[in-house]
C-alpha cells in the first residue's frame, strides 16, 4: 500500500494542477450554495457564472477521477432572493455533458425542526388559501457519477487480507437502513461558537458513508471545495489519502483543527497557498 498523503491547496478548484490525471479514486464534495444567504451571498454575480463553474469543474474531474470511479456531489436546489435555482437537475446535466454515468440521486432527509432558511410554510398559515403552500425544505441531494465503467481490477490486485479489510458490515447495511437511498442524518448548524461557524458543512456521516461504499483503504479522495475540512478528517479516520482544494486560506486554522481530530498517528498535513487564493471570511482568521 502506498503511504498515505494529505495535502490542502488555498486556491481555485477549477485549477487542479497539482493532481496527475487518474489518481484520484473518490471525489466527495458539496460546491459553494449558489450565493445562499448562510454561504456566500454575492460570490457569483449570475447564475451562468456558477453554471460555469459547475461545467468547468466537471471536465475537469474527468480527467482526474480513475476509470469506473466515483465523484459524489451534496447540494441542492437554491432559493435566491424569492427566485428557486434548479441546481440538482444543473449539476446532473453537467457532470453527464462532461461524460460522466449517473449512478444515483441519494436523498439526505434533515431531522424535523433543522430548517435553516426561512419557514416557508407558515405563509399558508397566513393566507390558509390554494396556491400559498410553500413547504419548508429539510432535503439535500447526493448526486453519484461514476466515470464510465467498474472494471474491478482493484479487487483482483489486493492480497486476501485487504479484501478482508475492505468488507462492508451487513448487519449496519440493513439495520441503519443504508440499502435505501433516502439519509437520514442530522445535518451540522453554522452555529455560534461552533469549529464550522459560518460554513456550510456537511456532517461527518455522510462522508463516512460515501467513503465506505466507494472507495478501498489506502485511495485517495479528493474534495475540491475542502471547507472546514470534513472530508479530509473523515478520510483520514477510515485510512484513505486525501487532497483538498479552499478558496479561502483563512480556513486554514479550521481545517488544520478538525482534522488533527482524527489525527491519531500524527500525519503530515501539507498546506500551500497558491496565488489565486482569497481571503473570504475575515471573522474566523481570529478564531481558534
Ligand atoms: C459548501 S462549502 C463546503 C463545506 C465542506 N463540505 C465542509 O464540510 O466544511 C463550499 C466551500 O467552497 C469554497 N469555494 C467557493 N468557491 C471555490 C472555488 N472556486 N475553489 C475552491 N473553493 C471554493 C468556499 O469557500 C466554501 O468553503
């Protein structure tokens, strides 16, 4: 097995430069929220600059992701200043134009009461009239590509005691009902006072997840929109490499926190900035 790696670049995830094409196993990620107002209001300036972003991410993951394998992207549908963006159906359109297979639309379903929005639903309770229903929204999509298909080429080079390493647990396979495609997960609150403050990060459970069901011990998993850096503390607690591209390098204190949470045989990280890194959220460069 090759020796595990983690990297982080402070830069634009659309130049993955400093990845050969192939090697990447696994791509777990959740882009920015279309200029959310609990991510970054403003960040594009229209819609079709994100759509770009979407497209130009896309290609440039098919060249970096091995054959048969998988890039799996958390997000969902926005709603922008009263206008509701199709972002689910866009992603999807433009991982499959770059060549991808759509394997799967997991649904994440969010405890009751962990609407982070506003409370849509209480129009009705206003104007209890048709046409005035508005439901609150306590879902994500997990949208899986798969770049063309599995050879299971991997399987076969392992040793018997990799393979062994690598089994998934039936028994959590069926009684945490993961053989259905609807997750029920609670979802992480940007809270005060929290690590994740002010980011939009997905729970650990769901990178967990992804990771076990499609990637071997020892591959590399790359998160090109790193955050907090949940993908790479994950990857690191289940004995996967892991590269990370953040737009932000005031993140850098986070991240380096939460993952040294799952650093138990005291890893390198290795951070670089490149030039076309930002600093996005001044409040958290004081903090922790
Ligand atoms: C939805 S958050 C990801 C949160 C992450 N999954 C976590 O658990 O913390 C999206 C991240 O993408 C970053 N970002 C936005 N545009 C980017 C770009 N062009 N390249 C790299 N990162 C970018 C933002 O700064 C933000 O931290």
């Amino acid at each position: 097995m090759k020796d595990k790696k983690y990297e982080v670049y402070f830069g634009n995830a659309l130049k993955l430069d400093e990845i050969d094409n192939g090697d990447i196993s696994l791509v777990v990620t959740s882009p920015p929220y279309y200029n959310a107002p609990f991510d970054y209001v403003g960040l594009f300036k229209d819609y079709d600059e994100y759509l770009d972003l979407l497209k130009k991410l896309a290609e440039q993951l098919k060249e970096k992701v091995a054959p048969g394998r998988i890039v799996a992207i958390v997000t969902d549908d926005m709603l922008v200043k009263g206008q509701k963006y199709p972002i689910v159906a866009d992603t999807t359109r433009a991982f499959v134009d770059a060549g991808f297979r759509y394997r799967e639309r997991i649904t994440w379903l969010k405890p009751k009461g962990y609407v982070r929005i506003s409370k849509r639903s209480g129009v009705l309770m206003v104007y209890p009239y048709p046409m005035y229903y508005y439901p609150d929204n306590l879902q994500e999509s997990i949208l899986i590509f798969q770049n063309g298909p599995y050879e299971y080429h991997d399987r076969k080079q392992m040793s018997k005691k990799d393979i062994k390493k690598n089994k998934i647990n039936l028994t959590d396979y069926n009684k945490g009902d993961l053989y259905l495609n609807t997750w029920q997960i609670t979802n992480v609150l940007p809270t005060k006072g929290r690590l994740e403050e002010g980011i939009a990060a997905f729970p650990d459970e769901i990178v967990r997840r992804l990771i076990m069901f499609y990637s071997h011990i020892g591959e590399t998993v790359l998160d090109p929109f790193l955050g907090s850096g949940t993908t790479m503390k994950v990857a690191m607690s289940m004995d996967r490499s892991c590269i990370g591209y953040e737009l932000d390098k005031s993140l850098k204190p986070i991240i380096k926190k939460k993952v040294n949470q799952a650093n138990k045989e005291n890893h390198k990280i290795k951070f670089t900035t490149k030039k076309d890194a930002k600093i996005m959220r001044n409040i958290v460069t004081t903090k922790n």
